[in-house]
C-alpha cells in the first residue's frame, strides 16, 4: 500500500494565496469533504509552542489556521482550534502568534486544553497516559504542524507536533519518564500518533525553521504545504523535501527500525512537483544531539559527557525569568542571583529548557567525541 501525499508550493501567507494552496494541496486526497460531513466537531491542532509572533516560524501560520477553519466550515464542519503550549496559557500563545483573531473572524471556537482525561490504549511502555479532553471528544482531528529543527529530536513536523494533546506539565512528566532514552521517548510520539490519529495532516513549510530549533533557530522561506491522511508519510516527505538524513530526525530513524508504514519514500505516492524542486539552497540543522548506537553501555558511561549535547546557558541573553527552572523534568537548573546554573550530572538531554527559553539563551554544547563524529558525518557526505 502506498501513501498519499500531496505537496505544492506556495509563494507566502496572503490569505487568498493560502487558500488557493490549500484547495490544490487537498485536491489529490479528495478535499476537504473526505475528512469532514457536516455536523462534526472538528479539532484543529496547530503548533503554539510559545507566545512569539507569527514571523519567527515558531508556531504554525495563522493564516494557514485561517485557510482549514474555512474549509472545514465549507463542510459543514465545527471547527475548533486547540493545542496545550509549553510556556503560558492557551489564550495568551493564541493571542501573540495570531491564530486567536483568525478564531474570532471566523467564528471558530478556541479549544483551552484545561482538562486532562485517562487516555486509552496499549502503549505499554507509558502506561499512564492521559490527553486533552477536546481531543479524546473530537470527531475528527486535523494536525497541522510547523515545519521545524528541533534539537532533542532533531526535526519536529507531523509525528511530534501531535504531543502537545498532552495537558502542560504532563508532558514534563513523560520526558521524565522517557529519561535520556530519545529512542524511547520517539517510541512514544510515535504510539501516540498512531493512537491519536489525525484524520489529516497539513504541514506549514512555507517559512520553516532551521538552526536552533524548535524554539529559537532562525525561520527559513521552504515555500511549501504538504498534506497527507498518514502523519508519518508526510514527515518523511517533509524531511527528505529539507535534505534531513533519515537517521538525524529521531522519530524518523525509529520509525524505519521498526518498519512503520510510511517512513520510507518508497512507502509514497506523491502528488506535487519534485522534492527536490522546493529544497533550501541551504538548511542548517540541528546540533547533532547524541550518537546514540553500536557503544556498549559500560563504554558508554564513561563517554557519555563526551558522545552528547548538553545544554549551556548564554547570561548576555538571560533574562533570569526561570521558565527553563520551572520546566526541568529533573530539577538540573537553578536560578541564583545573577546567574543561572545547569546541572550537568542530573541533566537527561530533553532539551525542553532550550525549547521553552524566549530568549534563546540556551544552546546545545556537544562534547568532543560528538564534535569530530559530526565533522567526519559531514565530511564523508560531501565525498
Ligand atoms: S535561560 Fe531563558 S528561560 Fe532560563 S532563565 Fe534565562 S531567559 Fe529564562
Ligand atoms: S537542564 Fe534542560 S536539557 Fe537538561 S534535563 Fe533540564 S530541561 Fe532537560
């Protein structure tokens, strides 16, 4: 079986520009009216990581928030816009990145993410898990992520934006759980992808974001939409599109280990011009995070400082606000006066400091081992 999954080009977020793109994006899946009867009640999961505007690609465009509500209302559809950021409330990250007045001119309706509820199913590995009420109650999700570097998993796209129907610090919980393990922790956004199931995936790459993402890299114009009903298949387009090894986006290389549907081109049927076509002259990627593979874990501990990233802290960009304190799954940050200090012994890698950080402050320092290992990676793929 192959995967649908359709791309197009876009030249920017005028609204009519959007909504043309997004009626020819759909048009090979069936349109909208294949994912929506009327009546239905209608999630609409952009990313709101953090209150930034729409201009730092940091959260998904509001115009193409605007572009599915009509689609969906064209429908017969309720609409409904949610996600549970990772900093501030869903109010106030809607009100900063736009997508709060796209709700409000359209008449849709802004999903809080307040509520938790047991979630079922068979991930053993995470047995409590629980997700956004709004999102266990839909009738039909629509995903629609930003296109982005991430430094702990090296890409988000499809597959990680679906963790934020996990309610605010529940989310800080599971990467406790999931510990320095980011092969676990990929097993887990790829469990609740499957579980969660968007009915339609639509990722913004008109300007994606590359560097020190998710949270702070630098916004880069891709000028792409791609759609597809396998949230997987469409990453694994989204990422071959920006030139990403396989093997750089956690999520990716787990998903092949395991031979998951959709994580191969080859599992593809695409509809759209060439991947290739609408690749970056350039694209920075994350920090190589870790080598996680083929060293014996008694070896392993020894190197460990050496073979990852870990993050350190810029105080000419600290504000000394203490999110990055706050959201620690392990309590490895303190803030004192004038300074703020990471440590390194209790720190697991999750990033979640960097991703959450405002200012950028916080950058990936790798260790030496994993700074010759990239250098050579680098080397042997320009021979
Ligand atoms: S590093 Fe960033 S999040 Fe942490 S205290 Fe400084 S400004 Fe705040
Ligand atoms: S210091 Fe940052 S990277 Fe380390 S565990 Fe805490 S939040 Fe995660």
């Amino acid at each position: 079986m192959k995967y649908p999954v359709s791309i197009i080009s876009a030249s920017g977020y005028g609204a009519e520009i959007i909504l043309a793109a997004l009626r020819e994006l759909l048009a090979p899946l069936g349109g909208m009216a294949a994912f929506v009867r009327p009546g239905q009640r209608v999630l609409i999961k952009p990313n709101m990581l953090s209150a930034r505007p729409p201009e730092k690609a940091v959260t998904t465009h509001p115009e193409v928030v605007r572009g599915i509500i009509r689609l969906v209302q064209e429908c017969g559809g309720v609409p409904w816009v949610g996600d549970s950021p990772g900093v501030g409330s869903t109010l106030s990250v809607a009100a900063k990145c736009g997508i709060l007045d796209v709700v409000r001119d359209t008449g849709a309706a802004l999903a809080h993410f307040r509520e938790s509820v047991p979630f079922p199913h068979d991930i053993g590995r995470f047995p409590r898990l629980e997700i956004a009420r709004e999102a266990l109650e839909a009738d039909v999700i629509i995903n629609l992520p930003k296109l982005k570097t991430h430094q702990m998993m090296g890409g988000t796209g499809a597959i990680k934006n679906l963790f934020g129907v996990v309610v605010g610090l529940r989310k800080v919980n599971l990467h406790l759980q999931a510990g320095s393990d980011k092969a676990l922790f990929a097993r887990l956004l790829l469990d609740l992808a499957r579980h969660v199931a968007p009915a339609l995936t639509v990722v913004d790459a008109v300007m994606a974001m590359e560097g020190n993402g998710p949270g702070s890299g630098t916004p880069v114009a891709v000028g792409a939409l791609l759609g597809g009903c396998n949230p997987l298949a469409v990453d694994t387009a989204a990422f071959a599109m920006l030139g990403l090894r396989p093997d750089a986006v956690w999520t990716q290389k787990i998903a092949r280990e395991e031979g998951c549907p959709g994580s191969f081109l080859d599992d593809l049927e695409l509809f759209g011009p060439p991947l290739e076509s609408l690749r970056p002259p350039s694209f920075r990627p994350a920090r190589e995070g870790d080598i996680g593979f083929g060293i014996p874990s008694f070896l392993r501990r020894g190197l460990n400082k050496s073979l990852s990233a870990l993050p350190e802290v810029d105080m000419g960009r600290c504000l000394l606000c203490g999110i990055c304190q706050r959201h620690c799954p392990v309590e490895a940050i303190s803030v004192h006066a004038g300074f703020l200090e990471i440590d390194k012994r209790l720190c697991i890698g999750c990033f979640c400091c960097q991703e959450l950080c405002p200012e950028g402050a916080i950058e990936a320092r790798q260790g030496i081992l994993l700074r010759l290992y990239e250098r050579f990676t680098k080397q042997r793929s320009k021979s």
